[in-house]
C-alpha cells in the first residue's frame, strides 16, 4: 500500500487511482483525468474529515489517507 504522497497539481496513473477511490466512495464526480485539482483536494479533505484523519496535511493524499481509503 505504499505510493507517493499526493497533492494539488499532480498529475499521473497515481492521481487517476485515487480519482477512482474517491469515486467509489461517491466523493469525487469529476472527469477521471490524472489531474489532481480542487476538485480532488476538495474530495481528499472531505473523506480525511469524515474519517478523522487530522495528522496529515488537509487535501493531500499522505500515507494515513492512503491507509484509511485503500485499506
């Protein structure tokens, strides 16, 4: 389960993953592009507010948001 740690103006395989998570969790409705924009950070912040993850950065995708969405 280890990866890069994501944030606003990635781009790649990676960000287009983690699109498709948060649109399993019915977080994220936006185009599944690669791109992470606010529509992303936007998604990450509420699912790491909804699962109490305050350890890490708001709106990027670290390891304890990894753990929590893909675990």
């Amino acid at each position: 389960m280890q990866g890069p740690t994501l944030r606003f103006g990635d781009s790649g395989a990676d960000v287009e993953k983690l699109q498709r998570l948060l649109a399993d969790q019915g977080l994220y409705r936006g185009r599944i592009n690669g791109q992470f924009d606010s529509r992303v950070e936007r998604a990450v912040s509420t699912f790491q507010f909804e699962n109490g993850i305050d350890d890490e950065e708001w709106g990027v995708y670290g390891p304890v948001t990894r753990r929590a969405l893909e675990g």
